[in-house]
C-alpha cells in the first residue's frame, strides 16, 4: 500500500522506491530554520584561486530546496550569480553518458574515487589506464572531450544547452572568470597533455581544456543547482519545466560516481555525515541529490581547507537529517508482524 513516506513505482523490470520530502509547511520551516542557524558561521575564505571569486563579498548565503513535485523553498541569496566551477562536472558527465551510453562512459573515464585533491597529477597515473572518476578535474577533462562534435563551437553548443536544460533556463558565460581562467590554467593544460599520452583523451587537449575552463565559468545561483539536483532526483525530468533532460539510468550512474567523489578526497567524510550524492564547487556552490525527493542547493563562498563551503556543508548536514534525505538512515518497521518459529 502506498504510503507518503515510500511508494513504489514501477520502472521496466523492476521497482524503485521514490519517497516523498515532508508537507510543503515542514520543508519551508527546516530550510529557514537551516539559514537562521548557519548565516553567522565565519568560519573558512574565499578561494583565491582567481580574483574574481576572492572578490565575492563572503556574507553571501543562500539556501534553496526544490521538490520533484517542483516546489521551491528558498532564503537567503538564492538568486544572486556566481561561477557554478565544479557543481557542473555531474551534469556534464550525465550529458555525456546519454550520448554514449553508461559501459562506454565507465570503460573510458572510469568510476573509482582517487582519494586525492581534484586537481592531482597522480591521480592519471595510479589510475587504471590513465582512468579515473569524472568528478575529478582529469576525468572532467576526459569527459569534455567526449561531448559530441566535431569542432569546439558544437561541443560548445551541446554543453551549455545541455547545462541550461538541466537549470531549466538560459544560463549566461561570467566573461571575468573565464578570461582569467583561461590565463592560469596551465595545470589543466597538463591535466590534458597527460591524458593524450595515456590515450584517454579524444579530443583536441587544448580546445578540450578550453571547454572546460568555459563550462566552469557559466554563472549560476543556488536555485539552479536545487534546480538541477532536483532534475537528476526525478529521474532526468527537469521538475520546473517538465522537460525530460537524461534517461533515469544516466541519473542512477550520474549519483553514482558522485557519491565516490562529488567532495574530492573528504568523500567519505561527507557520506558519514550527509549520506547523499553531493558536488561542490571553489566559488561556493554545493548541490545535493536525494533520488526520488529533490535537490538542495547553497551557495556560500568562505570554503574549507579542502575547497568545501563551509556553510554548504553545515546546511546539507542539518537539512539531510531533518529532511529525511539521508539514504543511509532507517528504521524499524513498526507493524511487522512478531516473528514466528517453524520447524
């Protein structure tokens, strides 16, 4: 019997159990309550990897839920734009993995956390055949350079369509960031050139890192990101738009390889503590997925020694625990007849 808290639809050969967040009243009261409770944390600076972002004032805060229902709950800088950097690489790679499919995306990019800072050189080469995991800046890069075309206007094209479907609106290139990007990205410039001796690039290694560099400069707001994590937890539908962006299975193998390195080498830490699919980003950004309930997305720049927001962090703690996101945590069943003995 369906219940609001789990009902079971049916999905091909099998079931999957899509769940339901709280009453409307709940999740706006928890999502406040979440802002209230974390504004005031000064904890953590602001990534001085480009000016830009270590420009952005540092008491900006938003946090934003948005329900596979397509119910948004939202405080705080919710609207306000910054830079989405690495919150875009699980989207990229579910663009990708629609094209080619998900054997062929983990043949060639591989599924493995490296358990090493997203922008390691090592990483290539202690991986499986220069593989690694596409939340990692070389497995990123090996992803753009899967995006279908043949020149770089058309992956261009296919990326920011594909990132704007997943936002359900046009989302607009942050001209600053990418010109200062494209100035300093010379361990990415390396990132690739490895890659093109392991084989496991297949595109050009310079115009493939300018995609990159490009697709992390497209501007967005903590609305976006529950925007998009909400469309990877309804199975690929966009639930704003009703527009239907990947199949659910990219969804199943897009949380997959989030969940082994959405945060880099504190992965683990973050799934002790949160027990969701997560990605973050050195402008501030954080997006997490609960499949079948919805996405959260933050947006605060001061971040931790590992690159994290640290108010995006306290947040989806709080909310995945009150929300009743966490995939890890259950229950007894209360009305499970007593056990009985046979012979």
């Amino acid at each position: 019997m369906e219940t609001q808290v789990e009902s079971r639809e049916r999905t091909g050969d099998g079931y999957v159990s899509t769940g339901h967040l709280p009453s409307p009243e709940m999740v706006k009261a928890l999502v406040s309550e979440a802002y209230e409770r974390f504004k005031s944390n000064g904890e953590g600076r602001n990534s001085d990897v480009y000016p830009a972002l270590a420009k952005v004032p540092r008491d900006l805060f938003g946090v934003c839920v948005v329900g596979t229902s397509g119910n948004v709950y939202a405080v705080g800088d919710t609207d306000h734009p910054f830079s989405i950097m690495s919150v875009s690489k699980p989207f990229v790679f579910a663009l990708v993995c629609q094209s080619i499919g998900g054997e062929q995306a983990r043949e060639k990019l591989g599924a493995n956390s490296t358990g090493l800072p997203f922008n390691s050189l090592a990483a290539i080469e202690r991986g499986v055949d220069g593989r690694t995991n596409p939340m990692v800046n070389v497995g990123a890069i090996a992803t753009i350079s899967l995006v279908p075309g043949t020149t770089i206007e058309a992956k261009w094209k296919f990326i920011h369509d594909g990132l704007s479907r997943f936002a359900g609106r046009k989302l607009p290139l942050n001209e600053e960031v990418y010109a200062c990007a494209s100035q300093t990205n010379f361990r990415n410039q390396s990132i690739a050139r490895l890659l093109q001796s392991y084989g496991r690039i297949y595109f050009d290694p310079a115009q493939t890192t300018d995609l990159y560099t490009k697709q992390c400069s497209l501007n967005v707001s903590a609305k976006d990101l529950a925007v998009m994590g909400a469309t990877l937890a309804d199975g690929g539908m966009n639930p704003l738009t009703q527009e239907r962006v990947v199949d659910a299975i990219v969804c199943h193998y897009t949380l997959a390889v989030m969940t082994t390195a959405g945060l880099y080498e504190t992965s683990g830490d973050w799934l002790y503590d949160i027990g969701l699919p997560g990605k973050s980003g050195i402008s501030g950004g954080i997006v997490t997925v609960s499949a079948g309930k919805g996405g959260l997305g933050t947006f605060a720049p001061p971040l931790d020694g590992a690159g994290n927001s640290v108010k995006g962090q306290l947040v989806a703690k709080f909310l995945s625990q009150r929300l009743g996101m966490d995939l890890f945590v259950s229950e007894p069943e209360k009305s499970r007849p007593p056990h009985r003995r046979t012979r």
